[in-house]
C-alpha cells in the first residue's frame, strides 16, 4: 500500500521538483527537435515516466554509468530516453532479474525487477492489482474459515484474457457461506459435482477481452450441516423402536 501511495504521487514528489521547472525551458529546446524528428516528448524523459507510472507501468533503458553520466549532464533532455509504457500485464515481460531473492512478505517490484536492457516498473494499474490480489488472499482464508463452521462453496475463476502481448490469465476467488449456498449449487450445476464436492464448468465471460472462463467449484460441509446430520440420525433412532413393533406385529400368523 505504501509503494502505491509513493506511485500515484510520484509526479509531484520533491525529488522531481526540478523536473517540474525545467519543463518550460525543455520544452522550447525540444521543439524544433519534434519537428525535425518526430520525437513524442509524451513518452520520453520525465513525461513519459509520469504517463508510465499512472498506467500498468513499463520499461527504461538499463544504462551504465558512462549513460548515466551523459543523460545527468542533459539536463534539457535533447537525448532520446524512450520510456515503453504498458497497458494491460500481457505487455511484461515473462522472466526478470532481480538484485536479489524475493523472500516471504516482499514483493517483486521491490527488488529491482529488469531485463538485460530493460528496467521494470511498476505503475498504479499493476500496483492495484497486486494489492487486489493480496486482499483476495486474506479473504479466501476467512472465507475458508467461515466454512469449516457454517459449510459453503468456494468459486474460483480463471479468465483467459486478451491483451496487447497475447493473452494472459486472470484469477478471482469467491466464497459464498451456509447451507442455501450449497443447495443453489448442487440444484444448478448438481450434475458437474463429484462424489469428493469438486465440479470444473465453463462460465460466461464479463467482457469482450474475455476470450474464456473456467470456473472451480468446491462444495465444502461445515460443522452447522454435520450438527443437522447428527440431529437427524438421533431422530431416526428414536423411531427404531416403533419400526420394530410394526415390523414384528405384520410377521405374527393371522388366524382365520
């Protein structure tokens, strides 16, 4: 949560302050520079870094220090330094180096994520997401709680998504507790539920990036449903008793 705090502010943090000044002179030196070239100053130098940042994030050029020396000294940003924004998390990249392990509690784009030529970041969008998917954690473990006590089906749907690199998989999690849960289940998709409570189906995709979903069903019995099972065969035994006077009144012989 901090790290997206520090990136949705990161254009106005006070280490860019002097990029925020030096954007009108800047901005007279490059343009004859666009015109000439063709340049977009949108996605280079420090622009290209905020419009990068409020999307899915993106990629710089991974420079040595001899580039980074030259690109200090240029303060007017005359030299290129394209920056490759990200739409949509089809875009990044599939490995990474990091500068070291990630361990339990950390993230990866704490760790210098880059390629060979290339530094990864991270920008609101993927942030968010990472977030998202943190709080779907905490809430399937309550949900999986929750059900160990009052029974319910855990719903798990795995989106095949379209996106601008190819596709890519979308994950979500959803708990609904208590018997009603489990009767709606096994009334509407009873047949695609095995004898273990698991069942795989197709859903209906959200959105035309949608390309496919697979939805995992897991239909748990809690310790309210067992408790009913348990209340139920007590009543059975205590009918046993009459069933076994009826039973033993129809085998007397019957005198005629």
């Amino acid at each position: 949560v901090d790290e997206l705090d520090d990136t949705e502010g990161w254009a106005t943090k006070p280490r860019n302050w002097p990029n925020i000044v030096l954007e009108l002179p800047r901005g007279i030196v490059q343009t004859p520079i666009e015109i000439i070239t063709g340049r977009d100053s949108n996605q280079h130098h420090y622009i290209g870094r905020v419009y990068m940042f409020r999307g899915e994030g993106g990629s710089t050029v991974r420079r040595g220090t001899f580039g980074k020396i030259i690109h200090f000294i240029d303060f007017l940003d005359i030299l290129p330094d394209k920056v490759d924004r990200y739409l949509d998390p089809s875009q990044f990249p599939d490995r990474v180096q990091t500068d070291r392990s990630v361990l339990p509690g950390e993230w990866i784009y704490e760790r210098d994520p880059r390629t060979a030529d290339r530094n990864i970041h991270f920008g609101v969008g993927g942030l968010r997401r990472a977030v998202q998917a943190a709080n779907e954690d905490i809430e399937d473990m309550r949900g999986r709680i929750l059900q160990s006590f009052r029974g319910g089906v855990r719903e798990t749907f795995l989106e095949t998504v379209r996106g601008r690199g190819g596709v890519y998989p979308n994950a979500r999690v959803r708990h609904r507790v208590g018997g009603s849960a489990i009767r709606g289940v096994l009334k509407d998709a009873g047949g695609a539920i095995d004898q273990n409570g698991n069942g795989d189906l197709d859903a209906r995709p959200g959105g035309i990036e949608v390309d496919r979903v697979r939805a995992n069903l897991e239909v748990r019995i809690g310790a309210d449903q067992h408790a009913e099972r348990a209340r139920l065969y007590r009543e059975l035994i205590k009918t046993l008793p009459a069933l076994r006077s009826a039973v033993l009144m129809t085998a007397l012989p019957v005198a005629f």
